[in-house]
C-alpha cells in the first residue's frame, strides 16, 4: 500500500468511514439505476422547512413549489439561508468569486464534505484517476488558500499554478513528466493550460511525453472536440470533461466514448428551465441548469439558477446533459504573444470588493480595456494597471472605461474577458 492509500486510510477513519459509506452509495445509485435520489430530496426539504430561516415562512408541498434562487439572492439574505441547527464553527466556508467577479461565500456541513470526496473519487475513477495515481492538477493555486505542502504530498499531488504557465514551465514539466515515467500519472486540470501545453508540443515537435497516463480530466471551461482529440494524441490515454463548480461540487461527467456528460443524480437534482422564465421545460430543449444540492444541510442549495445553459436527456434509467453552454470567455494574450489564463480575472479582481461588474478586453497586441461598474467610485487604477501588468506584461497599455452596467451573454452569464485583437497563426 502507497502512501497516498494510507493517507486516506488515516483521513476515513478520522471521518467515521462515512466517505466510503458515501462512495459506495453514489456508485449503487448510478450502476444499478435506481431512482434513490427522491429519498434524499424528501430528507433534504423536510430538514429546509425546519431549519432554514428564508423558507420556514412558506409551506412548500414539494420542490415544484420552492422558489427559483441565484447568488445574488443568496448573496443578499446570507443569513437566511443558513440552517440554524448547526454552529458556525463546525462548518467549511467556500468562497467562489462568483460570474462577474464579486465574492459569493456558502457553508457546507462536514457529511457534504465527505460526500464531495466520495463524488471526487468515483468520478475520477471514471475518468481514469484511482488513488495512488500521482495526479497532475493544474490550476490557479493561491498560497493563502493551500493547505500544508505535507498535505499534498502525502496525497501524492503536483500542483501546477497556470496563471504563469511559461514555455519555461511547460518545459520543466515535461521533463518532470520523463523523470517520474515509472509512475503512473493522472491530470486534471484547465482547458486552457491544457492548450497551452499541446501549443508548445506542436510547436517543438513534441507527440511523446514518456510517462503513462491513465487519464485526463477537464473542468472550468469548455473543452472542445478538437482539443480533446489533441489530448487524447498527446498523452495517450482517455479525456473527459467535468461539470463542476466551487459552492456545489461534480455535476457531471463527460462518458469516455461519448460527448454527452452523465448527470451526477446521486448527489443532485438537475432540472432545466426556460431561457427567460422560471418555468421548466422538456427534455431535449436547450434552457438555464437549475440545480438542487442533496447533501449540503448547512446552506441548502434549492433550485438554484447555475448560470449555465444546457439539454437534458434521459437514456436508460440514467441522466444526460448532451449540452453544456457555460461562459465562453476570450483567450487573452500577453504582450509576447502567449496565451493567459482567463482565470487571473477572477482571482484578482477578488480583491476589489467595491467593484461590481468587470471585463478585460484585449484591443491590440499589447492594449487592453478595463469595463468596470462601481457605482461608489473606484480609486484603485494603479494598483489595478500593477497587478496585471504582472500577468500580461510589464509593455502592457490600459485604458478604463467606466458604465452603469456590462451586458450579460445570452447564456446570462458574464464575459470576462473579450479579445477584439485579432492575432496572426504561428
């Protein structure tokens, strides 16, 4: 037994086994086809009417009566929303900075966290990461949100920062990646890093890594057909797409055969509503995912508005999104030409409060815009211009352009960023 297997081992018996109490129902659930997930919604709302102070007023029959919510309802009555019968200091805040980059914070209660775990393992079973595997995660890493490098090395994680994921990095990473081949490597990271990588292969003539992968999974943006055939080329293995956000966990999970994504129904209820009402449609019919959160009792998530676009169908006792319209934000480059994570839009203007609405537009080589909306007045510019500078270059010229609003895409989501320059292929 590896040391990631014993750290986990440590991690279940410290949790009471309810994680793998919590996989094995999860796999029951979507292996067997049985419809469980009645009974945990029943628990769900019976526990919401009791204890939930924004729904004990009304005397909701079932979840066809509940209320249609967003972030910023929950935002607004956070207090509300919160159940009563759990103390603060048990509960495990998440933080998202939310789709036009303003903070949005909910609590989870510890059975949810063990539920998302359980989540995590069965889904990246399926997506060919199985515990023990060195995992290769790539994202935006923030040091004040880590936990103890110890931690991540004992689960046998490599964590990859892509808000400066440099040819130079890539490069070291690759090596890395021959230097460790007896290993076997899992990744799971964003699309756009994940580009970045197959770029800078193509670029210098690179189709072999010399390491066994035994999967790759995509979260945060899109990933299209074509680049999940360049995956699949470059790292010799199978690639899915996975449907997830912070405040919730693992919606849903690209098939390995197939484009569709197979709906995570033992742990959420999905349903889909019409582009512009709070109406639900049919199934095969493009509309808002609205999502229903089975497992977190400290601030139950109840038919809440995703932002997101897709088309649900059900297939042999099992449900599908054969769609899913999140936001598709522009790829920016910096002032040398190399793609930039959409992400440091996000992360930076996190710390920007008083900021309501923001965009990033790239006009030129080396210009770019600022759309901000903040009614009370924003005195930050240069501190703002500094930091990303930082990301895009220290050549890099902005402008500001102050509005009462930014539109939102037909998805109702907000575009961070929009890039009008156009660039010339390699």
């Amino acid at each position: 037994m590896n040391i990631t297997k014993i750290s986990f081992k440590i991690k279940e018996r410290l949790d009471g086994s309810k994680i793998t109490e919590h996989y094995i129902d999860i796999k029951d659930h979507i292996e067997s086809n049985k419809d469980l997930s009645s009974i945990a919604l029943d628990h769900l709302l019976l526990h919401v009417k009791k204890n939930v102070p924004y729904y004990r007023a009304n005397d909701f029959e079932n979840l066809n009566h509940f209320p249609i919510v967003n972030k910023s309802i929950i935002r607004s009555n956070f207090t509300e929303f919160r159940a009563i019968n759990f103390r603060e200091r048990d509960l495990i805040k998440m933080t998202t900075s939310g789709s036009t980059g303003t903070p949005f914070t909910i609590y989870q209660d510890k059975n949810k966290k063990s539920r998302n775990y359980a989540d995590a393992l069965y889904f990246g079973n399926k997506g060919g990461y199985h515990l023990g595997n060195k995992l290769v995660y790539l994202k935006i890493w923030l040091k004040d949100k880590m936990h103890h490098s110890l931690q991540y090395k004992l689960q046998n994680i490599s964590t990859i920062d892509v808000k400066n994921l440099t040819d130079a990095k890539i490069k070291k990473l690759i090596k890395e990646f021959k230097n460790k081949s007896h290993e076997v490597h899992s990744v799971l990271g964003y699309v756009s890093a994940l580009e970045q990588i197959i770029r800078y292969c193509e670029k210098h003539h690179i189709n072999d890594l010399h390491c066994k992968f035994s999967g790759v999974i995509t979260m945060a943006e899109g990933l299209s057909s074509v680049t999940r055939g360049k995956l699949q080329k470059l790292f010799k293995c199978q690639v899915v797409s996975r449907y997830s956000n912070l405040e919730n966990g693992i919606i849903a999970q690209q098939e390995i055969d197939s484009d569709d994504f197979l709906v995570n129904t033992a742990s959420y209820f999905v349903e889909i509503f019409h582009p512009e009402h709070d109406e639900p449609i049919e199934d095969g019919y493009l509309g808002r995912i609205v999502l229903t959160d089975l497992y977190n009792f400290a601030t139950p998530i109840i038919r809440y508005d995703t932002g997101d676009m897709g088309i649900k169908v059900k297939r042999d006792g099992k449900t599908f999104l054969t769609t899913v319209e999140g936001r598709k934000a522009d790829i920016i480059f910096n002032t040398s030409g190399e793609i930039t994570s959409t992400y440091i839009v996000p992360t930076t203007i996190w710390n920007y409060l008083e900021i309501e609405q923001f965009q990033l537009l790239q006009v030129g080589e080396k210009s770019y815009v600022f759309k901000i909306n903040c009614p009370r007045g924003f005195t930050k510019e240069k501190q703002l211009v500094n930091e990303f500078k930082a990301h895009l270059g220290m050549d890099a010229e902005f402008k500001f352009i102050y509005v009462d609003g930014i539109p939102l895409l037909n998805s109702g989501k907000h575009r961070q960023t929009v890039n009008l320059h156009v660039k010339n292929s390699d």
